[in-house]
C-alpha cells in the first residue's frame, strides 16, 4: 500500500505505472493539474483532497476508484479505462465529475450525497447506477448515450435534476481488440479528417494493438472522436445474458426527465415514491404487472397520469390512468375480504371498465350504450301491458318492424314513458326498467363524451 498523508503538490504525473495493492491519497492539496495517463492498481483512494485545478485520469484498470469528500475547482474528468466500482460521496455540486468516451467502463457507480453533486456521463459504458441520498436545489446528473443495464435510486430526496436520455440497455464485459482497417478507411474519406493522424494510425496500426492504440497517451484525438461519434461496437464485449432492471424505492425524485428510454426492455420496480413531477420524453413506463402491492402501483400510475396531464401527453395519459384504475379495483377487491366500505367504488370502476375500458376506448363506450340500451329497450317493450311479443317469425317480423322503430327515441334519455302509447300503455313494470335504462344511457353517455376527451389537450 502506498499512502499520502497531508501533502501538497504542484505538478504531478502518472503513467505506466502498475500497483497490485492500494495507492491512497488523504488530505492533500493540488496546486496544478493532476493528470493520470496510465495506471493499473486495485485500489485507487482519494479522501478529503483539494484539487486548485482539474484531475484528469486519460486510462486506468482500477478495481476500486473512491472519491470521499474531493474538490476540484475545474472538475474530475475519466476518458477512459475499466472500473469495476467508482464509489463517490461529494461535498457539494461545486465539484464537477466527467465521465466520457467510448472506452469508458464503469461497472457500478455508485453516489451517496448528503448536500449535492454535478455529474455528466456521455457515450461511455456504465451498467449499474445506484443513486442514493439527498440533492440540493443546484445538483445536475446527466446520463446520456451510455450503456446501462440497471438504474437503482433508493432513498434519494431530489431537489435538484436528474437526466437520463438515450440509453442503451447492454450489460459490457470488457474490450476486445479489432481491426482498424475499415475505420480508417471511413476517417480517410470523412470531412475534416487530420492527415496527421491518419498517417500515424495507418503506420502504427501494424505495430500494436488497436486497443493499445485507441487508449494510449497517443495524438489520435480526432481519430478517437470520429470512433465514438459513430457509436461504434467493434471493441466492446458483452454479456452472454441481459438483466436490465429499473427500480426506484423509497424516493421523492423531483425533477427526474427520462428521454428515449426503452422500458419495455427494462424489468421495472417502483414502491412507495413520488413521480408526480417526473417527465417522460419519447418513452413510456409500461405495466409492470405486478401481482401484489396494488396499491403502491396505483399511486405509481396515478403519479404518472399527473405527470403525462402537466406535460399535455393526451396520448400516455389514457393509459397510465387506464393501469391506476386497474390496480385500484384490485386493491378494493383484496381489501373486501376483510372490510367492503368500499363497494360503490369497486361498482363505480367495474362499469367504467365495462363501458369505455376506464375511458380510453370511445368506440367501445358507443358499442356498449346501445347494447345495454337495446337489452332495456326490449325489457322495456315486454313490460308494455297491452303487448305479447313472441320468438316465432311472424313475432321477429312484429318486433322489427312495428316496435323497433321506437328504439331511437328510447335511447334518448329524456324521452317520455309514455312515447309507445300507439302500440300499447305502459305495464305494471315499465317505469321501472324505464328508470334503469335512463341511468344506464346516461351512464353510456357520459362515457362516450370522457373517451373522447383523453384527446383533447388540457
């Protein structure tokens, strides 16, 4: 273990350098830049350090990389390497940390904030995020472009915004070396191609490995950009079998956007936490199908219908109102078997599910109205006291032509009772289904005109 207590450095350089223990750094000062070029260590600690400048690590294989309470004025910037854990407990968002480049692995990152922190990840390979802790008003986590295959925000208090935009679901190994032929002839023949470069990596393509090549401390700049920009796979390796996960517990997450996410390849989970304010862009948070916890998920899904109505999503909002409507009757229905104060709610939903599917399905909704009117309409004609309907021919042809007129005015609900007084006066039980079936239309109504306003911009 190599350890530097109460230090104080101007200029300092890593490269090539290889240690199979821990190198530590604790209370220090950095009056300079502190740059790391190539290092290889198990451990790599940096405890209470200030930073006057920037710590700029180019490529590194570390297992453990720990920044515990570090400032750095001009932020902490990794290019690249391979890092099984990057552990991090900021002292505040004034420190600014840089994660970017195609190779860039971080296997878990892991942030536990007390007050805040300001991170930016791009077009690198990060495959577990884990969140945790408090994020004041001025804190900013950007992810974008990068390879993730699990996001876990547990206990988080966020005050400040949290971006996750064009993720990949991939889980990556490692690297793998492959030929650079077909990318140099592509930079070749690329607008603003530097002849410099190209000559350099054509001749030292022979010579070393391309990853050597790609990740060394060599002048390949805007070769390496070139690579990255078109988001290329060629050197990275991946898992044999995906587990993405998206799982948020115990959170009020504030001002959380989510852009062109694919959840339907993410297995999500979500309890007890406030999505309200949440904003989705180009993506939707399908049904978990959960078989238990309903009505954690009713708060979920009515959480994100208030947040696709504040955002004017007219498209999302039928269904996460649709799946909170869902999950609450199942919630009803469990809770009857030990207490029904809840029975006019469950009849409530069950009828609006029956009719226009919870308000999503106009279609349905007129479907239903003048099935349910027609079964009345008939109850209401059988109950007529003058009129004997049978099932035989001649009573079908009766039917359709002499009553069936009449339904048009039945289906309005403010027709009178008396309307079919030519054919018969009413019976003994005609006010009754006359009552219901006024109810059930105004019910059919009510919810052809609710169908169609899931399009109507609030």
């Amino acid at each position: 273990m190599v350890t530097f207590l109460n230090c104080t450095f101007e200029d300092i350089i890593i490269d090539r350098t290889r240690c199979d223990d821990s190198i530590e750094f604790k209370q220090c000062t950095f009056s300079k830049d502190f740059r790391i070029i190539f290092i290889q260590s198990h451990n790599f600690n940096l405890e209470n350090c200030q930073f006057e400048k920037a710590l700029i690590i180019q490529y590194c294989v570390i297992d453990y990389l720990i920044f515990h309470r570090v400032e750095a004025q001009n932020g902490i910037m990794l290019e690249g390497g391979q890092i099984r854990l990057l552990d991090i407990k900021p002292i505040n968002e004034k420190t600014s940390f840089s994660f970017t480049g195609l190779f860039l692995l971080i296997h878990t990152l892991s942030v536990i904030s007390q007050s805040g922190i300001t991170t930016f990840a791009k077009s690198c390979s990060i495959n577990i995020i884990n969140l945790t802790g408090y994020l004041n008003i001025l804190s900013r986590l950007d992810f974008t472009r990068i390879k993730n295959k699990k996001i876990a925000i547990y206990e988080l208090n966020n005050s400040g915004k949290i971006y996750f935009s064009n993720l990949t679901p991939a889980g990556v190994h490692g690297f793998k070396n492959s030929s650079l032929s077909p990318h140099i002839e592509a930079y070749r023949k690329s607008q603003g191609a530097d002849m410099r470069e190209l000559q350099f990596v054509s001749q030292m393509a022979f010579k070393m490995e391309p990853l050597e090549l790609l990740t060394g401390n060599y002048p390949l700049y805007g070769f390496r950009k070139f690579i990255e920009r078109k988001d290329c796979t060629d050197f990275l390796l991946y898992f044999d079998t995906l587990d993405t996960q998206f799982r948020i517990d115990n959170s009020s997450l504030g001002i959380l956007e989510l852009k062109s996410l694919l959840f339907e390849q993410y297995q999500i989970e979500i309890k007890n936490s406030d999505l309200s304010a949440v904003k989705l862009l180009h993506a939707k948070i399908p049904d978990v199908m959960a078989q238990h916890d309903d009505l954690n998920y009713y708060n979920v899904y009515n959480d994100l219908y208030t947040a696709a109505v504040r955002q004017n999503n007219t498209k999302d909002k039928a269904f996460y109102y649709k799946t909170a409507q869902e999950y609450l009757y199942r919630h009803l229905k469990h809770s009857a078997q030990h207490y029904d104060r809840d029975i006019g709610s469950r009849i409530a939903i069950t009828v609006s599910k029956i009719y226009s599917s919870h308000g999503t399905d106009w279609l349905r909704a007129c479907l239903a109205t003048f099935f349910i009117t027609f079964i009345f309409f008939v109850l209401f004609a059988v109950s007529l006291k003058e009129l004997d309907l049978d099932v035989s021919g001649n009573g079908a042809k009766y039917f359709s032509g002499t009553i069936m007129p009449y339904f048009f005015e039945f289906i309005n609900p403010l027709h009178r009772i008396d309307f079919m007084s030519r054919v018969s006066p009413p019976g003994g039980w005609t006010a009754f289904f006359d009552l219901l079936s006024r109810i059930f239309v105004s019910i059919g109504i009510f919810e052809i005109v609710r169908s169609f306003r899931k399009h109507v911009r609030s």
